[in-house]
C-alpha cells in the first residue's frame, strides 16, 4: 500500500518519532489509523444509541405518553443525565 501525505505530516511523523515515543514511522501511522478506527467507532455507537433514543420517543408520543414541559421536569431530566454521566 503507497499513502502520499504532506510535508507537515511527515515532519510531524519524525518528530514523533524522534521524541523516541515511537520507533519508527510505520509505528507512528498505526497508533494515529488505531486512533481514528476507535474514535469512529466510538461515535457510531452515540449514533446508534441516538437514532434507538429518537425512536422511543416517537414511538412514546404516538401513543400518548407525552409530558408539559416544566421546569420540575427540566430539574429532574438534569439530575438523571447527571447520574448517568457519573455511571
């Protein structure tokens, strides 16, 4: 496989490589594809996890369970995300 990249991109490479984190150039372009492989995947599930998110909610309003907003409910939505970001 042949990748033509930038000057800039090159020299980064090298001064990566030269910082002695890395070895070598190839080791370099592995750890950045590795890099972009999981961040991709990781925003493939967000999306994933989004689009099931957007379909229990149409589904919950086509059978009626739909609620005013109000400012309880928006304290109370808050503390719920905030508890799922803690895990």
């Amino acid at each position: 496989m042949n990748v033509s990249i930038t000057t800039e991109m090159e020299e980064w490479i090298q001064r990566k490589v030269g910082s002695g984190l890395y070895t070598s150039a190839s080791e370099v372009v592995r750890e950045a594809i590795r890099s972009l492989y999981e961040r991709e995947t990781r925003q493939g599930a967000k999306l994933l996890n989004l689009r099931e998110a957007i379909s229990v909610g149409i589904q919950s309003s086509e059978v009626g369970e739909l609620h005013d907003w109000s400012e309880s409910l928006h304290q109370e939505l808050k503390v719920t995300g905030r508890l799922r970001r803690k895990g």
